[in-house]
C-alpha cells in the first residue's frame, strides 16, 4: 500500500542533500512508490527557497536538479479557496503543510519541527517523525 505524506522543509532537505543521512531511506521509498509526497505552490516555493541558503552551498544547477529529483515523484495537490481551516501555528510558514495534509488527504504529515509535532495534538492528520515513518512501514508491518 502506498502511503500518502507530507514532508515538510527540513524532512525534504535531509532526504536529498545528506545521502548518507538518517532520512536517506525517504529516496527510495518515494522513487520505488511505498510512499507518495504532496506538494502544493507554497510548499514547492519554501523548499525551493531554503534550497537557496549559502549553507548548503548549492549552485543553482544543483539546487535544481535536487528539486526536479523530488518533484518528479510528487503529487501536485491544489489547495481550495478559502484554504481548509487548520490550528494556528507558532510559525506561519508552516500553515501550508497543514493545508496540503488536508487537501491532499495525507495519511501522514512528517517533521522534526517541535512546533509541528504539538499541533499533531490538534490535528486530523496524523504528525509524525522522519524515525516513526520508518518505523510504521517496515518494523510495524505485522502489527
């Protein structure tokens, strides 16, 4: 079964720029399809930004190239006006995820952001992190 997430900023960004790092694994799930990554205009256009940062000292080809790769797995999910109703968060950069998880009926909103997580408490999506994703799909299979 495919599962259907939301993988905010810092989930994506660990994924594609450290290949050896603890989230490496969200590559292959997305490129052999056991998940599904949503993506709206706003969330595509703060990956895209932060993408740009003088600290991961990319070029503009490579950040590119780093977005086409994950886009190519993406669904595009539209986000209806007026936008769905979702608990207010500390940083309103954040607001859009929560829209996507909506709008494109995740199963999953994944994130390291504490401030996501405690929203978990009062959302209808599911907040997860990058660690209990891992753990749904391959440890917890036989539960």
């Amino acid at each position: 079964m495919t599962i259907r997430v939301v993988l905010d900023t810092n989930i994506v960004l660990s994924a594609l720029i450290f290949r050896q790092g603890r989230l490496s694994w969200l590559r292959e799930a997305w490129s052999q399809k056991q998940i599904i990554p949503l993506v709206s205009g706003d969330t595509e256009e703060e990956i895209r930004r932060v993408l740009s940062y003088p600290k991961f000292k990319l070029s503009s080809l490579e950040q590119s190239v780093l977005l086409d790769e994950y886009l190519a797995y993406c669904e595009r999910c539209p986000i209806p006006e007026p936008p769905p109703s979702v608990p207010e968060c500390r940083d309103p950069k954040d607001t859009p995820f929560l829209c996507l998880a909506i709008a494109g009926q995740a199963d999953y909103l994944v994130t390291g952001d504490r401030d996501l997580l405690v929203v978990g408490e009062l959302f209808s999506v599911p907040i997860i992190t990058g660690e209990r994703l891992y753990q749904r799909m391959f440890l917890e299979q036989d539960e």
